[in-house]
C-alpha cells in the first residue's frame, strides 16, 4: 500500500535513507551520508513523501518538492520487486511533469529512469560529493486518442506503429 509519510514513520524513513545511500553510492565516502543524516531527518517531516507499506513494514519511499524527485529508496532486501516503480507509477498520477538528479556512476537507477520514460536533459557535477550527474525529465504526453502517455512511451508506441 502507498500512503502519505505520518509523523511517527519518519525514524524508518530517515533509516532507509541512509541505508539505501550508503549502499547504492558506495562510490561516495559513507561519512557523507551520516553527516547528513541529521538534517535530511528534520526536512522529512516537512517534505512531500509517500511510503510503501506492506504488513505494518514501511519498505521504500519517494520524495518530492513540488515536481522533483527527491529520491526513491528502497530497502536493499525489497529491491527488484517492482516497488520502486509502483512508487514511481503512483506519482506520475499526481504529476504532469517530474525532474530528478541521478548519479552517472549509478547505472541501475539511470537505466530504470529511462525505461520508466526519464529522459536525459543535462550532465552536472555535484557541488558536494564532485560526482557527474544526469538530470532527467519525464512529462505526461496527450496521445492521439486524447488520453495521456509520457513522453518514452509516446515514442515507443510510434516505434510498434512505423
């Protein structure tokens, strides 16, 4: 089940964050992560997060300010079970556009993102870890029929069709 982030989730929040970043960017030093743990900890309870919840076990979240993409985590033992993307698909219903930045050297996320419709607008380097980075877009598209696609899905269904 997604629901929105309550007060007294923000411990399991703020425990998957770190758990997630440290394993998922081990190509940044983990004390980055645990220097900021603290304050990514207080902005959570301010911030747009939704939570998957299965049993009473919160197991993943995504982040948002407004139309990005703060981050999707999920806990390293319920990775590859579809539910980043049923995170992602839940607020692709509640937005008409998304941004987020991703990590080059995160070659799982970057590929996921692209196949979810994300596309690559431009390369940066992070100011805090001096790592390279995409930021990527996705944007709900009308289709012929008048209902709406993204943008990737809009171009594969011309793919099927030419």
């Amino acid at each position: 089940m997604i629901r929105a982030i309550q007060k007294e989730d923000i411990d399991t929040v703020a425990d998957i964050w770190l758990a997630t970043n440290i394993t998922t960017h081990n190509f940044i030093i983990p004390q980055y992560w645990l220097n900021n743990f603290e304050p990514v900890k207080k902005m959570l309870s301010q911030a747009e997060i939704y939570v998957f919840e299965e049993e009473n076990n919160i197991q993943a979240f995504i982040g948002l300010t407004n139309d990005y993409i703060s981050g999707i985590f999920v806990f390293s033992e319920f990775q590859s079970r579809g539910i980043g993307k049923q995170l992602l698909d839940f607020v692709k219903t509640i937005r008409k556009k998304l941004s987020l930045d991703v990590y080059q050297k995160n070659t799982r996320a970057v590929k996921f993102y692209q196949r979810e419709g994300f596309e690559i607008q431009s390369k940066n380097t992070d100011v805090n870890t001096n790592e390279e980075e995409y930021t990527m877009v996705w944007e709900l598209q009308p289709d012929l029929s008048g209902t709406s696609q993204s943008a990737g899905q809009e171009r594969q269904n011309a793919q099927h069709i030419v």
